[in-house]
C-alpha cells in the first residue's frame, strides 16, 4: 500500500509542475510576467521553451507508462 501511496503522490507532484510550468510559460509570451533587465523578446522565446518542454515532458510520461 505504501508503494502505490507514493507513486499517486508523485504522480500529483508531477502533474501539479507541468500546470505551474504551463502557466509561467504562458504568461512570460502574454509578457505578464517579464523579467528585469531582460528583453522582452528574450522571455517570449523563453516562455515557448517552457511550454514544448513541458509538452515533451507530458507525451514521454504518456509513453512511458
């Protein structure tokens, strides 16, 4: 029981990063989030890598299992 406690509670620890990463990303390419003394261009392309990374994160998880 101990074990399949463990795995959900990574799953959910999991699942909760990719939602906060896809928020970030988003928000740094709405440039809501910005960050100082960095162009904004710089964040935009940032926040882009944030979103595929976690978009690659989500379909290797998907295949994995």
């Amino acid at each position: 029981m101990k074990m399949q406690e463990n795995n959900l509670t990574g799953i959910l620890i999991w699942i909760v990063g990719v939602i906060i990463s896809l928020t970030v990303g988003s928000a740094m390419i709405n440039k809501t989030l910005l960050i100082p003394m960095i162009p904004a261009i710089v964040t935009i392309v940032s926040g882009w890598v944030v979103i595929i990374g976690s978009i690659i994160s989500v379909i290797l998880m998907i295949f994995n299992k």
